[in-house]
C-alpha cells in the first residue's frame, strides 16, 4: 500500500511505548551488520494537510514548479481561503517567515483529522509557534479544516497519484539501502525510517528525527520536488536523491553529538565570521549549526564518493564550499582517518572529537614562514 506512513496503526502507541522500544534498540549487540526496519517510502496526510494550509494562505516557501497536483489542491479547497487555520498560518508565517518546525510539528501528531498529540513536542516547535497555547489554537484549526472540507476524503482519492510518485521514487533508489549505508558509516542504529514524499513542499528537503534525547529515533526525510515535467513532479537525479537522503538521516546521527561536544565547538566560534553571510541566508544563523552542517556535508560526501565515485564526492564537496561551505574539504579529509580505523572508532561518537580537533586546526592562524638567510620568505601571489 503506498501510504505506508499514514496507517494509524504505525503510530497509535504511547509516548511509554516508543520509550521501551528505543531503549530495547539500544541494548542491540553491534555485532552483527546494522540495519533497522525497511525504508517507508510514501506521502503523509498530515503534511499534504499542512501544506494544503500553506498553499491557500499564499506561503511563498512552497514548490515553485507548476503541477497538476498544485492545481487540483487550489480548485478543491479555495472556497475555504478564509478558514480560521488559513489566516491563522498567514499571520504566524508574517512575522517567522520559513520555518522547517512548522511539517516537523505535523509529525507528532496523529492523522488528519483528529489529530492527536501522540508525542510531546520539544520547546523549539513551542517556539515557532509562539508558544503552546498558540501551538494549540493552529492545531485545533487545522481539525476543523480536515473536518469541514473532509480532506482526507481527497487524500484517498490520491492514491493513485502518490502511487505513482511512490514508484517513481523506488525506481531512483534502485537497490541501494540507505538505511544500511548510513547506519554502517555512523555505526550507530535508530529505530525507524520515513521518507515522505510531499510535491507542494519547496526543493530539497529537512531531516526531523523524534525520541527521546540521544536515540534512537524515528527518522525522517521529508522531500519536495526538484523539478516538474508535464505537470508531474519528480525527486531525480538520483546521486542528488540519495545525497539528500544520506544528508537528511545524518542529523539523527550528527546533531546530538554537535550538542555534547558545543562547548568545544563554541570555541571556534571566530571561523562562522567568513562565512556568515551566505550561511544567513540559508537560515544557518549560529556557528553550532553551521558546523554541524559541515560535518553532515562532509559526510554526504564521502558516502557519495563510496557509492558512485571519487569524482561524484568531489562534485558535492565542491558544490558545498561554492554555497559557502568553506571548511567541508577538511572535515572530509578528516573523515578519511575514521574510514581507515573503525576498530579504534567504532561509532562515530568515539571519533567526534578529532572532528573538533579539524575545527581546530582550521581556527589556528598560520604562524609565519621561518626567515632565510635573515630575510622573511615572500608569500605567493
């Protein structure tokens, strides 16, 4: 069935629950090859609810290719513009602009429409929405708008459609599993993997995982289309679809080990000034965040460099330091030692703080060249 990821029967269980089945992950002997549970490849009513919102309210951080699908979600539900979860969205987005909490916070909740809270969300969902009381006051919203327009009536006359991308999407990935490729690399496993196909959501994607603080999680990739041809939206190329992938599971991965090692990293903090105009623009607004994402791009890399070739993973560090990721070719060099010597680093935490040692080094300002014959050296042009 090709909405694997809306079965209520994969997410009616209890905050208790989900606990017992991460702490019996974490009890996994490690030695046998990692991989968890097969890839769950589908669209998700909560996000399609979501963005549906986001389209009528004129959020302009959605997809900007023109598709059929954009068009037939406009005719069904534009009588209800004026929806009370429709101007409550526009106004929040005035004043927060993009925000990758607002699909995040969709994910814990149940489907549309009741909309349950099945885990509590964190502070920073709180946050984006200017508190839970706010928090609150949308979701009741979007109820109502999933019970007014009985959208999960046009959700289910999709299904062919979502079929199709589904397919369309199995077809790129082929026989390579990410799940292994990615938990082999970090030598860390996590429960679960989503990866949600959404064709309003803008290009690219965002890597939500949910559990409790360090793992293991349920991971996410939520994915909008690169392009659009006849009016049907597609994921491809594939070395851009996996590279997106890998990225997007590595901050389950990444991202608690960037929190446990902060102090360290913060230290460094004088080499986000270089940077910090492109990685602004792209939302990267703290050093704690921009080094995280060179360490994830490091690692994209190097797994591309795996799975296509040398020349594919240069092409992404490349691409990288053009965005102004300008440190990842050192961080990726770096990498190079824990590939070689995973029976002294069999996880990637035990090896994070040569990570930061990289950092380091990159901080240090170059001491000056010994003089010879009493004169200082000439630098290049």
């Amino acid at each position: 069935m090709t909405r694997c990821l809306s079965l209520k029967n994969l997410r009616r269980y209890s905050f208790r629950s989900a606990f017992l089945t991460a702490l019996f992950c974490s009890l996994f002997t490690r030695s046998s090859p990692l991989h968890a549970t097969a890839l769950h490849v589908g669209t998700d009513p909560r996000i399609e609810l979501l963005t549906t919102v986001q389209l009528l309210s004129g959020y302009p951080f959605l997809t900007p290719h023109q598709t059929h699908y954009a068009r037939v979600v406009f005719k069904r539900f534009s009588s209800h513009v004026s929806h009370p979860a429709v101007r409550h969205f526009r106004s929040l987005s005035a004043s927060t602009g993009w925000s990758d909490a607002y699909p995040t916070a969709m994910l814990y909740l149940s489907d549309p429409p009741e909309l349950e809270e099945i885990f509590p969300p964190p502070p920073p969902i709180y946050a984006a929405f200017n508190g839970p009381e706010n928090f609150d006051r949308f979701v009741s919203a979007l109820r109502s708008f999933a019970h007014q327009t009985r959208f999960m009536h046009f959700y289910h006359s999709q299904e062919d459609f979502f079929g199709e991308l589904e397919q369309g999407v199995r077809g790129l990935i082929g026989d390579h599993d990410p799940i292994s490729t990615v938990e082999s690399y970090y030598g860390i496993r996590q429960v679960s993997y989503h990866l949600i196909l959404s064709p309003l959501l803008h290009h690219g994607g965002f890597g939500p995982h949910i559990g409790r603080p360090g793992g293991p999680y349920d991971v996410y990739t939520v994915l909008g289309p690169t392009r659009a041809q006849y009016g049907i939206p597609s994921y491809g190329p594939r070395p851009h679809l996996l590279e997106l992938i890998w990225h997007e599971f590595g901050h389950a991965f990444a991202n608690d080990l960037a929190g446990t090692y902060s102090e360290e990293l913060l230290q460094r903090s004088a080499l986000y000034l270089p940077l910090s105009n492109p990685m602004r623009n792209m939302g990267y607004t703290r050093w704690i965040d921009c080094a995280n994402e060179h360490v994830i791009r490091a690692v994209t890399a190097r797994l591309s460099t795996q799975v296509f070739s040398p020349e594919q993973g240069r092409q992404a560090l490349r691409e990288d330091a053009e965005r102004g990721f300008r440190y990842v070719h050192a961080i990726s060099r770096r990498l190079v030692e824990y590939e070689q010597n995973r029976t002294t680093y069999p996880n990637f935490s035990h090896f994070y703080p040569r990570i930061v040692e990289a950092f380091d080094e990159l901080d240090r300002p170059k001491r000056p060249r010994p003089p010879v014959d009493g004169k200082t050296r000439p630098e290049r042009d």
